[in-house]
C-alpha cells in the first residue's frame, strides 16, 4: 500500500516546533488506524495547553513531561473519546495540576438515530472507545480556554465521533479525527454519524483557515482543498452505494465488498462500518429502506 504521506516521519517522544508558540509530540502507537501515531500538540510558551495527551502509554507521559519542562500546564483539552486520544488525560493531570476540558464523556453528543442504535447494543468499531474517559470540565460549542498568550475556541464539530471537539487558535485549527491528510476519517455508528460529519465538514468551510492540526500525520496546509475532497469523497460513496443497491438488498459488510475493492482485508470490518454510516445516513432522507428493523446486520434497499 502506497505511503500517503512519505514525508512526514517524526520521531516519537520528541518535542517538533511547528510554529511560534506551538510544538507537537508524537506517540509511538502507529498502526493502519492512527498511521504514524497520535499527534499531542503543545500550545503557549511558559503557560501551556496540551491537546490530545493520547494513549495509555508510559513512554508518552514520559515524553510529554520533559517537554513541559518548568512550564505550567493551565489546560488538558481532549478532541473525542478514542483510545488513542484520551486514556493519558488523567494521568497528565495528575502530574502537572491541570484541569481536563471536553465536550463530555464518550457517550455524549450522539444524535438520536445513534442513541436508539446504542441502546440496541450496537457497539463502535475501528480505533476503540475511552468507556472510562471523564473530563473535569465540559465544553460546549463557541467556549474559550485561555491562557497567559493564547486562546483556544471550543467547536462541537461530531462526525467521527459524538463528542467531537476541533479547537480553534485564531485561524489554526486542531481538527483532531475529523479531517485528515493521510486518509478520510473513519465514521463508525453509533459513536460516528456520517450526517454530523458532512455537516461538520460544511460548517468549517464557512471560515478561512491558514492550516489544520489533525490527530494524525501531517499539518494540512490547504484545508479549504481538503474538506472538497472529503466531502466529494464521502458523496461519491454514497453513489455508489446506491449504484449496488440497483441489484437488489444488501448488507453493509456485502457492499463494502463490492465497493471498496481495492482495500485490504484487514481494513475491510471499518470499510465495513463506513458503509453502514452511509446507509443510515440515506435512510434519513428516505432514500434506502432497512428490511426489517435498523441494525447494523439488517438487509437494505431502495426506498
């Protein structure tokens, strides 16, 4: 499989200035889902905001706190409840004295169609919930956490994940999982809602920003570039998710099969939940049909 981002090859546990005031830490959890690892990002200068502390990881906090150095840490903010984003957030807090700031906890933010979802069992897939995840203080949209010299915008932004949070830092953003170079995010139901991400990706084109901060890989210099393309991807799915529609009903995990021919085995089960975002996403606007009642097994078709 082709290295999408061949350049971007930071070394774990070591502190990278990308900008005045800002600096980025890399965990060493790489794997098909995080790619490198996850990017924890280090805001201020002497007053400081962390952003995704990231796995549970010894080595990270570790790695973290020598780069905090002397500095005071003033604010711990969480994008979303992933395992690879918030399990450290306790810890860090502990040792450097600092509040923990998200939009809730891992079942927060979820639409009703999600909720009903959960409520029949429906777990999440892909990169794996943070159950334990509890910050100290919770965010809603348009919040400010401020510091000595910085001031970071709250932006409920759900999609890949209910609680979903992007930061804001004048016209820098912090995106977390929702937009990506690398890859497309992965949206898997109940925890992603594919009508939240579209709706996400369309509100954060409605301002100029100079550069987005994802969880993973590299600095994404051309965002406005790069939510068209999510959102042109995400469309063109759709149609061919109606496409296989045509010959009769299907499973999520059949079209997945049909439609993303080129992915590897191992990637196919989030394909898999991909596809199931798709369908739930048409069956509110009464495009597609389950047979029988909404679940993630259920047989589909054309309304």
């Amino acid at each position: 499989m082709r290295d999408p981002q061949p350049d971007f090859q930071p070394e774990p546990g070591i502190a990278e200035w990308l900008a005045p005031g800002l600096r980025r830490v890399l965990a060493p959890n790489p794997s098909p889902m995080t790619f490198r690892g996850t990017n924890t990002y280090l805001i201020g200068d002497g007053d400081l905001a962390i952003i995704d502390p990231g796995p549970s990881d010894e080595n990270h906090l570790n790695a973290l706190i020598q780069s905090i150095g002397t500095e005071r840490v003033s604010a711990i903010l969480v994008t979303h409840a992933h395992v690879d984003h918030s399990p450290l957030a306790r810890a860090l807090a502990d040792r450097v004295n600092a509040p923990i700031y998200a939009f809730s906890d891992a079942t927060g933010g979820r639409s009703a169609v999600m909720q009903q979802l959960a409520a029949t069992g429906l777990m999440g897939g892909g990169e794996g919930v943070d159950r334990d995840f509890q910050p100290d203080i919770l965010l809603t949209d348009g919040e400010t956490v401020s510091g000595d010299g910085w001031t970071l915008r709250a932006l409920h932004t759900p999609g890949h994940f209910g609680n979903h949070l992007s930061f804001a830092w004048n016209d820098v953003l912090f995106c977390g999982d929702l937009v990506m170079g690398w890859a497309s995010s992965l949206v898997s139901p109940p925890d992603g809602d594919l009508t939240d991400f579209m709706a996400s990706c369309r509100r954060l084109q409605s301002q100029d920003w100079s550069v987005f901060h994802s969880g993973h890989g590299a600095p994404i210099l051309d965002p406005a570039e790069r939510l068209d393309w999510l959102i042109n991807h995400r469309l063109s799915r759709e149609a061919a998710v109606l496409e296989a529609l045509q010959d009769g009903p299907a499973t999520s995990a059949t079209l997945a099969k049909r439609i993303y021919t080129d992915t590897p085995a191992a990637l196919l089960p989030a394909a898999t939940r991909n596809v199931l975002a798709h369908l739930i996403d048409l069956h509110g606007k009464n495009t597609v049909s389950p047979i029988g009642s909404l679940h993630a097994e259920a047989l589909f078709s054309l309304t």
